[in-house]
C-alpha cells in the first residue's frame, strides 16, 4: 500500500466510528440491509439448480479474484465470500483447530475443499507463522484452480482440481470444509467419501443445521451489491451429519460459528466442529 493511501486509511480509522469503519469496505447496500436470502423448499437438487444461476457463473470469480488481490497487496485485512473487510475478524476456534494439528503432528498439511482462492489461508497465514513446514492445498473449480495457480500459488499455497490429485502430490493432516458441504448436490454422500481417506483431523466449519433437525434444499439469492447470482443451498440435519463420522472420528469441539442466516419461513444453527480419527495407525 502507497504510504499516502495508508495515510487515509489511518486516518479515516481514528476518525469514524468503529460501525462505519468496520463498514467502510463493504458496499453500502449491506448497511442499509439488502441481505442474503435463501427461499424454496425444492424435492430435488436438479429442480433447484434449474431454478438458479448456478456457481459457474463469472461473475462469482472475477468478484473473489478482485477482493483476494487486494487481500495480497495489503489494502484490506481479509476477504470473505467475495466481500472485503478493513479489520481483521480472526477466526478463533477454526485457528485453534489448525494450532492442535500442528502440534499434534509437527507441521500443518491442510487440504481446503472449496477454499475459493485462498480465503482461509490469508486470513489464517499471520496467526500460524511458527509453523516450521506449512503447505495449503486448495481444491476447487478448474476456473479458481487457474486463476489461483497463476495469480496466488506460492511455496506454501497450491490449487488442485480434485481431492484426488491433490492427494498424490502430498499427504495431509487435517481436511478443511468451511462454508461448503451445503453448496454440494449430496453433503452426506460427499462426508462418506472423504473419511474414507482417514485424514486425521476434519474441520466443519460454517455448516448451517435446521433448527427442527430435518434438512431442507433452498436457493441462496445474493443482493446486487455482492454480486447478482443464486445456486442451490443445503440446511442440514445435524444429526445426519454427525452419524457420518460415525466409529471413525471422535468429536473434539463444537462451536457457533460466524453465519446468521435463516431459510424463509424457517430457523436455522451455523455450527463448527473438529473430528479426530479415532484409530489413525489403522489401515
């Protein structure tokens, strides 16, 4: 950052309100309200995808690929969901996690199952810098996979388009889902596949739940100033959820996580958790 911008943003920090500067980078139309909705309560995931943008929209990308460059050249703290914030909200219990798997193993290996172009990995990078032998692996959509592998990859960051391949590059000590088992065509069958891998620690990390314990599929609608799209949304049964992890994973911790939001005409719980296997030496 030009010492001249970081004169203004020093400035308008000692002057603003802290409401108004914890908004100062966020369009104005999230101040005033327009919020994020998920309506409908579809039977199957191709009825609500017909009813949706869907996630290959362009849009979506170019918004995370602008937000993650202003991440890197430091003129904003983080970005989260394509939307970039001046204070650094730090994710404490998914850092806890990351912070019991390196001491438990030396090192930090994570793979990050829909991590965008490394929202996690920037927001979390400052805070485990004593790390003696970090490596982020980000598995995405071959467009973010692109755009991350030209634009962000380093030493420590790399991209990969399945889990698969990402695998047979390295081995990993803890697998990282935040924010997107609810955006899959079957969260449930997709947990199945992963513990299979017998990863020794798996973060879930804001994972919306049905306040009624029953899931439900939506269309997620976000407002213009984010970006003008819609896809399918899981809320999920926590209870199915759980049965996933099964005799595999003991359950170490639960949290609240940051999310808030509710399907139309519905209640729901964002909630975090770290699993560990239960029997890691076994084959």
């Amino acid at each position: 950052m030009k010492s001249f911008e970081r004169e203004i943003v020093n400035l308008g920090r000692s002057i603003l309100p802290r409401f108004l500067w914890d908004h100062a980078c966020r369009p104005l139309g999230e101040i005033l309200g327009k919020h994020i909705r998920f309506v409908g309560h579809y039977d199957s995931w191709e009825e609500a995808k017909a009813a949706s943008t869907g996630y290959e929209d362009k849009v979506i990308l170019e918004k995370s690929i602008d937000a993650t460059r202003k991440v890197r050249k430091g003129e904003v703290a983080f970005e989260r969901d394509g939307l970039t914030f001046c204070e650094m909200e730090p994710n404490f219990p998914v850092l806890w996690a990351l912070t019991r798997v390196a001491a438990r193993h030396g090192r930090l290996h994570v793979l990050d199952f829909g991590g965008a172009l490394g929202t996690s990995y920037f927001q979390s990078r400052a805070f485990i810098n004593s790390c003696r032998d970090l490596k982020w692996a980000i598995v995405e959509q071959p467009a973010h996979v692109a755009a991350g592998s030209k634009e962000f990859g380093n030493s420590e960051l790399s991209f990969y388009g399945t889990i698969a391949s990402a695998c047979r590059e390295n081995e990993y000590d803890v697998l990282l889902l935040s924010s997107v088992i609810q955006y899959l065509p079957d969260p449930l069958g997709f947990l199945s596949d992963v513990i299979r891998l017998r990863i020794p620690s798996i973060i879930l990390d804001r994972t919306p739940f049905m306040a009624n314990g029953t899931s439900r599929l939506t269309v997620q609608h976000l407002p213009e100033w984010i970006y003008s799209a819609s896809y399918p949304a899981w809320f999920l049964s926590e209870n199915d959820v759980l049965a996933n992890f099964g005799s595999e994973y003991d359950k170490i911790a639960t949290w609240t996580a940051l999310d808030k939001h509710h399907p139309q005409g519905g209640r729901a719980d964002y909630k975090g958790f770290l699993f560990e296997l239960r029997n890691p030496s076994k084959p």
